[in-house]
C-alpha cells in the first residue's frame, strides 16, 4: 500500500510535569499535575498529518513494551500506518518535558531508545514506503545517517522532501542539498546559520543563508508572527492564526510540519499550505499534549473559513 506522506523520526512517551518553575539542580519542588502522552517529532507529525487528512506511512524504530503498545494504539486511533520496526532488545523511547503553568512554554529531554538505534540499512528496508510517497518528512531525533540516507532515497526518487531540523544539531556536509525544503524556527535557524532570527528581515535573511547552503527553500516558522516562506523566485509571509488561549506549545511546531506535508501533498499552492500549516498548529496549543493536540481535518477547515 501507497502512502501520500511518509515521515521517518521516533516515538517518545511525553511524561509532561506542570509546575510554575524549572527546580534548581538538587532542588525539589512540588508540581501541578503530571500526564503521560504519546509524543516525539516523528510520531507527532505522522498523527498530525493523519488527522489533518494524510494518507501516512510512519518509519521508525519501537520497544516490545508498554511504551511500544502506547505507540501502536496512538497510530492505529489517528489512521497512521506504521511500517517500521518492533525492537526486543532496546526500549521505547521516553521524554521529560516540563510546562511553564503560567505560559505554557517547555523545556524537553529525549532519550530516543529503539528508535536511537535506527540505521542506514533500515532506511533500505524502507526504500519503497519512502520512494512511493509524494511527499518525505524527517526530523534530527533519530541518528543522522538515517535520516541523510532516506532523504538521498527520496530525492533519487524524484519525491518532494522536507527536513525540520529539530533539535537543531550541526548537519554534515551536503544534506542541505538533499532538501526541497528545510523548515526550522527561529532557534534552529540561528543554529544553522549562525545569525540572530529576531523578525521578518532576519528570518528571510536566514532562510536565503539556507538556500546558500543547498537546500531548496525555505521556511522559518515564528510562533504567534507566523511563518515565512523563502524561495529562489518569492518570499512570503503569512501570519499566524489565534483559535483561543494557549495552553501548551509542545506540539505546535510538529502540528506546523505535519499540515504542511498533507497540504503540499495535495497540491496546496504554498500560501495556501502554509495558512494550513499554521491552523493546525494554531489549534494544536488550545490543548494539553503533543499527539492529543492534533486537530482533525473539519477543524482546520473551519478555523480558515
């Protein structure tokens, strides 16, 4: 079976602790409420872009445990094909992620576990779940030789490729050109090209800094600003969307990468992807967790009119 979308990454079960401040080291603190949600970029993408539309096949390495089985029930609910791999001897893997109370900000850590230990030569093994999409999705969570290889398969394939480079990480040579697009925030822009991204001028002078780099466009996502699309031929930004209070942000940038994988796939032309893009992630931080964030297709439409 043919997927639109295929998105290689990890999964990580989100332990998310609320409290009203980060504890110094060796510091105790009693927080406002604890959850456990299925999470990590990749995950998070392929369940966002199942629920904005997608036909989405999911490329990754899981755990033979009760992680693993959170996994599974969290792709089956969203309609995600999972067409990667069970791992006996590595477990799924977890993330810590605190949430400001007051602002819903974040901080995370990721131990990645099985899907650390995805190789080049299980990307092989996915050659054609990555070569029969329209279009690739990958993050930095999982090893980097991976993810170089799949883009490599994908483009040879002649399949529109979109890296989002989080978390931000220096990237060997020649993977920028491997990409049609690279859409990193502001943070993972600054990473990439060594200048301050503080507004529009600075995020468009990075994104053409990127397309220097290789890659093919790019887009620099702002949060409440936005996001701004940087091409060889146009820039164009588009303004972010409001769809009530914030509660968290965790998810919002994978909710952004996974509508706009659905939207190009289905031949959006890219202001009209991009205002896609950011509904689905405008909705996605009216909620509490990363994959439970993700909005359905009726609410996307709704929200753009």
């Amino acid at each position: 079976m043919t997927h639109d979308v295929a998105i290689l990454g990890i999964f990580a079960a989100d332990t998310a602790y609320r409290a009203a401040r980060m504890p110094a080291m060796g510091e105790t603190i009693l927080g406002d409420s604890f959850a456990l949600n299925p999470g990590g970029k990749g995950s998070n993408q392929s369940v966002a872009a199942a629920r904005a539309g997608g036909s989405v096949a999911f490329l990754s390495r899981i755990g033979k445990d009760t992680f693993g089985q959170l996994a599974l029930d969290t792709w089956r609910e969203a309609g995600v094909t999972f067409a990667g791999l069970s791992d006996p001897e590595h477990p799924t893997g977890a993330a810590f992620i605190f949430v400001d109370s007051a602002s819903g900000d974040n901080s995370i850590i990721v131990a990645p576990g099985a899907a650390g230990q995805i190789s080049v030569a299980d990307v092989e093994g996915w050659a054609e779940a990555i070569s029969s999409a329209t279009i690739f999705l990958c993050q930095l969570e999982q090893p980097l030789d991976a993810a170089f290889r799949a883009l490599e398969i994908a483009q040879n394939a002649g399949v529109r490729t979109i890296l989002n480079p989080a978390p931000a990480t220096d990237l060997p040579d020649g993977m920028l050109g491997l990409c049609d697009l690279i859409t990193p925030n502001e943070s993972e822009a600054e990473r990439l090209t060594g200048g301050r991204v503080t507004d529009i001028a600075s995020a468009e002078a990075a994104g053409r800094n990127l397309m220097d780099q290789g890659a093919g466009a790019a887009i620099v996502t702002m949060g409440e600003a936005g996001a701004l699309y940087v091409g060889r031929d146009a820039v164009s930004h588009v303004p972010g969307l409001s769809a009530g209070p914030v509660i968290e942000t965790t998810g919002a940038g994978d909710a952004f990468n996974g509508g706009l994988a659905v939207a190009l796939a289905e031949g959006m032309p890219m202001d009209r992807a991009l205002r896609f893009a950011n509904a689905t992630a405008a909705i996605s931080v009216t909620r509490a967790g990363a994959a439970p964030s993700m909005p359905a297709r009726t609410e996307i439409e709704a929200l753009l009119g």
